[in-house]
C-alpha cells in the first residue's frame, strides 16, 4: 500500500514496504469495563483509524484459562535448547515461508462484482448503525468509521483470497472480512458500559467513592 504524507511543506507518497503490529496497555494498567472504549484507549481517533483491525484483548482472572497460559509459558522455557536447534531449518524446507511469498509474488486478487456490491451495501449499513448508535448516546464512537475502514475491509477480502492463490475476490471473502471487522474494530467502538448511561452528578460521586474502595475488575 501507500501512505500520504504532509508535513513541514513535504507532500509525498511512500511506499509502504511492511505491515505494524501494535499492543497498547489501558492508562489505568487494566480494562474498565466501567468505562468507554475511547476512556480505555486513550489514543487519538486519527491514530486508532489507521488500523485495519483493533482487538480488545482482556485478562480474565479464570482458574482454568491462567492455568493453560502458565503451562504455555513454562513449556516454552523448558524446551528452550531444543527447540532452538528444531528451528535451524534451511530456507528451502520452510514451506510456510515459501508458500507466503508464492502467494505474495503470483497472486493479485480484485473484487468480483457481486462481492463489490456486497461491500459497498455494508459499509452504508456499517455507517448508518454507528451513526445511529452515536446519535442515541450522543457521544461520538472511539473508532470512526471512514473511508480507510472500507479500505481495510477490502484489504482483508483480498488477503484472504490471496491465502487461496485465487484471484477473484468472492462474496465468502467478503462476508468473513466483514465478520472479522465486527468482532474486532467494531466491538472495540461500541464497548463500555457507560456508553449508554447518563450519569447524574450524584451517580457520578458515588461511582467515584466505590473506585476507591474496589479495584478495577473487581
């Protein structure tokens, strides 16, 4: 892809030669389900528009689920020697590697038509709920649904087309890139309880008094 770039009197286009992985912490060092996304988040809309998908990861305090993450964990450094010399495979027998850059040199994907009219009917309807979302809450939502949304939605479906060195982008990949959407970036902007809450000033003094005395997730 590209990006735009108008800074300091320099306009320009560059190429953008690498995807970004990012991981943030919440600015309490905890999700508050209590509070918006955009409370959570804490980063600028212009930022958060950016990326094609935003996950919402919480740490559930479950017996069973930190007991799997520990067993992980421990494995990992205990078999540290070994699978250090597993991993010290030549390039040519890395298939994985191989397959990945098959389909990133062979295969350029472009939407069908049908799926292009499935996009652009849910990308309205997209639109219209969080406008409508946004008009019942009267709170704008952390993550605006623009254009460069709808850029990352056919981004995806291409990818996904892509990963079965097809090139048609059908309406399946459409769908499941829209589902990822929803799960992802979609649910990030419309968490939070208080979302929908309007708080009187003597709701919102008593929910400060009970912060103090219960940690966050309590």
């Amino acid at each position: 892809q590209t990006i735009s770039i108008a800074k300091a009197g320099i306009t320009t286009v560059l190429n953008s030669r690498t995807s970004v992985l990012a991981a943030a912490n919440p600015p309490s060092g905890r999700y508050d389900d209590l509070k918006t996304a955009q409370d959570n988040i804490d980063l600028q809309t212009t930022i958060l528009s950016r990326f094609d998908l935003i996950f919402i990861v919480k740490d559930a305090r479950l017996y069973s689920q930190d007991k799997l993450i520990a067993n992980h964990v421990i494995k990992l450094h205990s078999s540290a020697g070994a699978a250090s010399s597993d991993s010290r495979t030549s390039k040519e027998e890395n298939w994985l590697k191989r397959y990945l850059q098959y389909c990133r040199t062979e295969c350029y994907p472009r939407l069908s038509d049908s799926a292009a009219t499935m996009l652009l009917n849910s990308y309205v309807k997209i639109r219209q709920d969080m406008r409508q979302q946004a008009n019942e809450s009267g709170v704008a939502a952390a993550i605006p649904i623009t254009v460069r949304q709808l850029e990352a939605i056919i981004r995806l479906s291409e990818a996904l087309a892509k990963m079965r060195l097809s090139h048609v982008a059908t309406e399946e990949n459409v769908r499941e890139a829209i589902r990822l959407f929803d799960v992802s970036t979609r649910d990030a902007a419309s968490s939070g309880v208080n979302q929908h809450i309007n708080l009187t000033p003597e709701m919102a003094q008593a929910e400060t008094q009970i912060k103090r005395r219960m940690g966050i997730g309590s």
